[in-house]
C-alpha cells in the first residue's frame, strides 16, 4: 500500500459457523469488487478461529459507499444469516505507520 497517513482502516473480526457452504467464493468476489471502489487502498486478511480482515480506505465516504454496495449488502445479509456465529467493525483513522522487514544476510 503507498498511501501516506492520514487514510482508514476498516477492521473486521469474526468467528464463523459451522455452515461456510459458499462463504469462500463469496470472499473473493467481495475482494475483487472491493478492488474497484473510489478509494480502496488495500486490504489484509488471516483466519484461524478467529478471522480478521483489514481494508484500507481514503475517507469515511468511501467506506461508507463500499457497505451501501448493492453487491456488498447481499454478502453482509448471507453472513449474518448462514456463515458468522459473531462479527465486530471498528473503523479508525490511521495516523501514523512504521514497519520492519527484515532482510537475508
């Protein structure tokens, strides 16, 4: 991601069901689309027990487009119904980042 701070985090955190029929198609239709939205910046996912997926955004209006997305509204719909036992959203502001990669010697 080259996106200088200030920018946004949508922070995703969930536990699935036992019934996950779809569920993996689905997150990756959803991550194509999300792709292609004014404002995405990217996104970072791990799944254990507990799932957690992180977007990155340019303003609280494109997150706010992103939810009201008629496709993203069946998928929010299908999971609360079939494929979460529980999910929490945290949104904040991103004000500053560091890093560390370490290199081969």
């Amino acid at each position: 991601m080259n996106k200088k701070p200030p920018y946004y985090a949508v922070i995703f955190t969930s536990t699935h069901s036992e019934y996950t029929h779809g569920y993996q198609e689905m997150a990756e239709q959803m991550e194509l689309l999300a792709k292609q939205q004014k404002g995405f910046l990217g996104m970072e996912s791990a799944r254990d027990r507990v799932g957690i997926t992180i977007s990155y955004w340019d303003s609280l209006d494109a997150i706010k487009k992103w939810k009201q997305h008629s496709s993203h509204l069946i998928a929010q719909q299908k999971g609360r119904q079939d494929w979460y036992n529980w999910y929490d959203v945290k949104i904040c502001r991103v004000e500053h980042e560091y890093s560390f990669e370490k290199k081969d010697s």
